[in-house]
C-alpha cells in the first residue's frame, strides 16, 4: 500500500515494485579499489565483484613474439630465412615424395625468461624453449622430434637439420592474439570470475575499481521468537526457533553481500527503534516481520517515528503479501514477512535483484522459463502465486510438479524445491498438461527486467 496525493491508504501491484524497489540502489556509491593479490586481501573474495566503471583501452600484452604479417613478408623480401621458405622446399618435393629436409645454423639457444641476442639471417636458426620470445627473422618452431642435431648443434654453433616440415609456420603465439591493441579487455559490469582474474593478472593490472560487497543488516522481531543458544524452550515448545536469522545470512551472503546481523528485537518500540539506528553504518536495512496490522506490530510504527519515506507497504502476491519498501535518510530498507517460506520468496524477488544492482550488475533478476505443469492445482484468492515446485526434464521439455502442502511456514518445501512455479492472479484454477513459467533457483543466467 501507498499514500496518494490526498492521503489516502492504496495497494500497489505487484509489477510495480521493482522500479521503486531497485531505483534507490546506486552502484556508484558502492565502488572501493581493490588489489587482486595484496597483503591482507584475499583474492578469492573477488571471485564474485563486478569491475565498476574501468575500461581497460589498451592491452599490455608481451612485447614479444613474432613480428606483425607485413614485416614477415618484409623480411622475405630482404632474403632472410622463413617458414614460407622451409615450407616451398617441402612442396618441391613433390607429393607422396620423403619429406624434404634442410640444414640450417645454430646461433643461439633462447632459454625461457631470456631474450634472443641475435636476429636470424638465411640459413640460420635458434635453439628455443617453450616461453622465450622469438628472434627477428623467424615465424615458426620446429618441434624437436622433428629435427636432428649435427656437429654438436644443440647450441650455438653448431648445425640441425629439419626432417619434417608439418610444423612450418606453426607453434608461435602472435602478439595481440587474445586481445587485440585498444580493445575494451572486460567492460563495467562483468562479474570478476576465475577467468577473468586471470585476463586482469595477464595485462599486468594488479588492482581494479570494484563495487565492493554492500553491508546488508537484518534483523526479526517477536516476543516468541528465540536465538539457538535458547534451545530447551524451542524443543519445549515455549518459544520458536529463529530459521530466518539462518536463512537471511545465507542468502545475503549468496546473493554477494555482507550479512550484518542486527539480532532479534522484543515487540518493544524502544527494542527496535536502537536496532534501527544500529543499521544506519550499512548500505540496506532488511526486516523480518512486524509490518503487518496487528496489535503488536511496532516495526512500522517505529519506521514512521524515524522518518521513512514508504515507497510500498503491501503486495498482491502470495506468499508474502505483507512486504515493505522505504528510504530512512540515505539507507533504503525492505521489510518482509515473518513466515519462514514468505521471507524466502520475496528475498529472492525482492532483496537479491537489489543486492545484484548495488553490486553492480546490469541483469538483476533470474529469468523464467516455460513448463508443463503435471498436477491440477487448486488456488483461494486473486493474487500472483509463487508456488514451491521441482522441475525435471522429460522427453526435451520442463515438467513441473509442486513440492507439497504450500503453507508459509513449510520450510521443507523450499528444501525440496528448485523453482517457483507462477500462477498468474486471473487463473485460480490449473489443469494437468497447461504451461506456466517458473522461476529456476539455481538458474545463473539474468535479465535485466523481471520476466514475471
């Protein structure tokens, strides 16, 4: 729900919320400078950054390696010995002929990590090893199975003759092969993978503009509500066990953020009010519970004494109806439902796509997929469903089946399920055999608008 121009409560549908939700975050608050590899810093936690604005123009590659197509052909007309030549000798000797071979010079050997001293004239050859650079003069590396040392020629001064030409013109990296001279080498938004680590170490860019993780605080609220340390009451029966503390932490984390557990609040205003201003030293503030109508509901009350302006309070969407979105000053927080299922749906509908914008990302939200449903399903009211299913592949298409009873409080279901079936509000009844889209969870391919 919002407030229009003359005050009034409203409810705002669901294909709304992103807008308002994700046009708050702003990745250009989030960028710090990062080494790969520094003292104190891990580079494994950069697996999951995303390059904030760097356009690396000009790729530093080796300085060394064959020389470009033109001066080959260059030196082929100064009379210098190249793999063209060797291979003109092969062809002369005719087809199904032995193959021809050559004696060439040896004027050096070129160790790896060590530069060549001499260029090569007609006739000449150098001795090289896996990594050293070429000398001028040369386009080619003959393996050494293939060639035969004379008069002592594994080294300089001495002789070789090359027995088979299959090589000509081969096993030589060519500078600029991988990335070419003022290519764009990883452009803003690419998430910073194995891969592409190792592209940045190639061009010798230690350090990079990142967006670093945001700092997510969470926190519950409930008087019946407990923390683990308090487990006799829990298996007594006296109080409930906090899973949202667990799962929250978990899929902030996944989601490429930094949990900040701000614990669980009493239903007491004073209670919360400190566990809010606690969160004011972290980039999105996520509640669970406490904005619903009920007596005891104080987290609402309280956003409202320190000054939230409420984007939305309500969605038409089940689970998870009673979901909230708002600024506090410069801190944007989103509110979800108590109930252990609802908090992790509309996370993931929610809170990750606003995770992944403040991250950097350009594509926020996992795609939806088409899928045949395999059961009637029966449903109550009018609202977007987001059903807890599996979906398995038979005979080239996706089938879905539900996990079971849908209850927000069956964790189980979002134990066992892979995706969420969609059930659009017009249809409150679904034959055997129709086709929905579903949300896969694991899915790593995005988009950049909801396609739900």
């Amino acid at each position: 729900m919002y407030r229009d121009a003359g005050g009034s409560l409203r409810t705002l549908y669901f294909d709304r919320q992103y807008n308002d939700t994700l046009g708050l975050m702003h990745p250009d608050a989030q960028r710090d400078s990062l080494p790969i590899d520094v003292p104190g810093v891990d580079p494994k936690r950069l697996r999951v950054r995303v390059l904030a604005p760097v356009d690396l123009a000009v790729s530093k590659l080796a300085r060394f390696a064959d020389p470009d197509r033109a001066d080959i052909q260059a030196l082929a007309r100064a009379g210098l010995l190249s793999a063209g030549d060797l291979r003109k000798r092969a062809e002369r000797a005719g087809a199904g002929a032995p193959a021809a071979s050559v004696e060439l010079r040896v004027v050096e050997t070129i160790p790896a990590g060590t530069f060549p001293t001499k260029p090569l004239r007609p006739g000449e050859c150098a001795r090289i090893f896996t990594g050293a650079p070429l000398p001028q003069g040369a386009d080619g590396v003959i393996r050494q199975e293939d060639a035969t040392p004379i008069e002592g020629g594994g080294g300089g001064g001495g002789r070789v003759r090359i027995n088979d030409m299959r090589d000509v013109g081969h096993n030589v990296r060519s500078r600029g092969e991988d990335i070419k001279k003022d290519s764009l080498v990883l452009p803003r938004g690419t998430p910073l993978g194995p891969a592409e680590l190792g592209v940045l170490a190639s061009i010798a860019e230690g350090e990079v503009f990142v967006h670093r993780r945001p700092r997510v605080a969470f926190f519950g609220s409930g008087n019946e509500i407990a923390e683990l340390d308090e487990r006799d009451a829990v298996l007594k029966g006296e109080k409930i066990a906090s899973s949202n503390t667990y799962t929250l932490s978990a899929m902030i984390r996944r989601a490429g953020g930094e949990p900040i557990n701000l614990g669980l609040a009493k239903d007491d205003p004073a209670d919360l009010r400190a566990r809010v201003k606690d969160a004011f030293t972290s980039d999105l503030l996520v509640t669970t519970a406490g904005i619903s109508v009920g007596e005891h509901d104080y987290v609402r009350k309280v956003l409202e004494e320190v000054k939230v302006t409420p984007k939305f309070w309500r969605v038409r969407m089940r689970p998870g109806a009673p979901v909230g979105f708002g600024v506090i000053g410069a801190l944007p927080w989103i509110g979800l439902p108590g109930n252990p299922v609802s908090t992790m749906v509309t996370f993931e509908l929610f809170v990750r796509p606003a995770i992944r914008k403040m991250l950097g990302h350009t594509t926020l939200f996992r795609r939806t997929v088409p899928v045949t449903v395999a059961e009637a399903i029966h449903l109550g009211p009018p609202l977007r469903h987001f059903l807890r299913a599996v979906v398995d592949e038979h005979d080239g298409r996706l089938t879905a089946r539900l996990t079971g009873p849908q209850g927000s409080g069956i964790l189980m279901s979002m134990v066992r399920a892979n995706a969420l079936l969609i059930v659009p509000e017009d249809k409150p009844e679904v034959d055997p055999g129709e086709t929905l889209n579903a949300i896969l969870l694991d899915d790593p391919v995005h988009t950049p608008e909801p396609m739900f």
